[in-house]
C-alpha cells in the first residue's frame, strides 16, 4: 500500500497526502510539495513537510526529513536520516545521507556529500565535490568547496574557507595556522614561513585605507590590531593570494611567519607582522594581473 497521494496541483506542484501512519505522520496529514511521485520515495519514513518542495529530478528516501521551506532539487539525493530544514537548498548532484543535517539557510550543492553525523547551517556552503562527515560542523558563512574533505570534529568557524586537503579540527581552538593555510591555499609553510601577496595603488597604498601606505621592501608592523579570530576584515595587515584582490595595480609579496598570523578567515589571511619583498607584478587596465 502506498503511503501517500499526490494532492491538488498549486503551479505545477502538487502536496502530498498522508493515506496511512507512519512515523511521526498521521493519516490525511498534508504534506509540503514535489513535482512528480518519483521525488518522493513510497517506502520508509521520508516525508516532506510544511512548505518544503522536492522537485526536478531529486529524491528523497529511506528516512529523510524536509522540512519549513527547505528546497531539494536538480538530481541531489537525500537519503537515510538526514534532515534538511530552513530555507537551505540542497541541488546540483549533491548527496545528503545517514544522519546528516542541513539547515538553516546553508547550500549544498554540485557534486558535494554530506554524511555521517555532520552538520550544515547559518549561511554555509559546501560545493565542488567536497565532503563533510563525521562529527564536523560548518557554520557561520563558511565554506567548503573544491575537493576538500572536512571530517572527525573538525567546526569551521565565521568565514572559514577550505579548499584543499583534509580537515578533522578546529583550528581556532589551537591556533593551527599551518593546517589552515594548507586548507585554505594548499601551501605548506617552509621553516614556519609562506609568501602571501597584496594588491596595491602605485604609490603603494591600500585600496581600502589610501591613508596606510606599504613599503617598497621591508618589515612593516602594526601594533594595534583586533585580536578576535573570529574576525576576518577588522584592523591588522591583511594578505591573500594573487587573484583575491579586485582593485589595486601593482602586486606585492610578502614573506609572513605563522606566530605573526592574527586569523585565516573570509579567504584571506590577516597579520600582525610581515616582510615586504618587493613589487612582483601589475596590472592591466583590466585589472588583470601582468607577470
């Protein structure tokens, strides 16, 4: 016997209809929507609630939950005990599984997995074809992105990028500033050192504070600076690499030590200290950099 109906059709869509008990669904419960009897599995628990769509070529199963305005679409997956609630969106061919979260306004999406225990919320994103399992949390307006694989108890904070590699901590807990540059760029730091890099005006000013003005070659250093690592653009020196920058004509380098890092957030990495190497580049009236 099936477990549910396809109801009356609102734009295409249609709300499905509970005809039997199971879970914690109750017989003639109206559900959220799905374009088709395909999106929706006959079998198992799965259901979808409140306001929740299920369309295009998606399908949920087994146990899985969609709830509150929760969208799954294109051909992504929900299966097992996962959850996806808010006003997140899980799409492209994305996979949310076992007992999984997604929530909140978070996106999930291309080929990306979510599984085991993990936690997606606030306004994260994880696409590409990156991972997140185990017991890791991603929140905030973090993302995962590229072939990165954020697993074990791994919680990425604020603005938190990983592109690369693996994560399994929290490195704002220990300050692992070489484990969060080698997520972040996939660099790992010779003798404690990398070389990060600063688009600048051609007097070497900042684009953002035309009053700081960077030197040609040397160490500059900033005494006052907002010691919250949870903040990405706030007071310090801040660095990237070379594509990071939108405005600015001429490119510098700069050699920075890993105990002068004040925090890796929003994609950049913002210092207390570092060694200007010099003008390594510019840029064309396009903005496009000249090597």
């Amino acid at each position: 016997m099936k477990k549910y109906r396809i109801g009356k059709a609102e734009d295409n869509l249609f709300r499905v209809v509970a005809l039997k008990d199971f879970g914690d669904v109750k017989k003639g419960d109206i559900g959220g929507f799905i374009e088709k009897e395909e999106n929706l599995s006959q079998e198992g628990l799965c259901w979808v609630y409140d306001n929740a769509l299920i369309c295009e070529g998606a399908r949920v199963s087994n146990n899985a939950r969609v709830l509150s305005r929760a969208c799954v679409k294109e051909s992504s997956r929900v299966s097992g005990d996962a959850t996806v609630s808010g006003e997140a969106c899980v799409s492209g061919n994305s996979i949310v599984e076992e007992r999984a979260v997604v929530v909140g306004y978070s996106n999930v999406k291309d080929r990306a997995r979510i599984s085991g225990n993990a936690i997606v919320k606030d306004f994260a994103m994880v696409f590409g074809t990156a991972r997140v399992s185990g017991n890791a949390k991603v929140k905030g307006r973090a993302r995962v992105e590229g072939n990165a694989l954020v697993t074990g108890n791994a919680q990425l904070h604020c603005e938190q990028v990983v592109r690369y590699g693996k994560l399994t901590e929290d490195i704002y807990k220990n300050k692992n500033w070489k484990q969060g540059i080698y997520n972040l760029y996939g660099l790992v730091p010779i003798k404690n050192r990398i070389i990060l890099y600063k688009k600048v005006n051609n007097d070497l000013s900042s684009s953002w504070a035309t009053t700081f003005k960077y030197p040609e070659k040397g160490v500059i250093e900033v005494k006052e600076y907002n010691k919250d690592i949870t903040a990405g653009c706030a007071s310090g020196l801040h660095f990237a690499d070379p594509d990071y920058y939108e405005s600015g004509t001429l490119l510098l380098a700069a050699e920075i030590d890993l105990d002068d890092i004040i925090t890796i957030q929003s994609g950049k990495v913002r210092v207390r200290k570092a060694r200007i190497l010099g003008v390594v580049a510019k840029t064309d009236e396009n903005g496009d950099l000249i090597l």
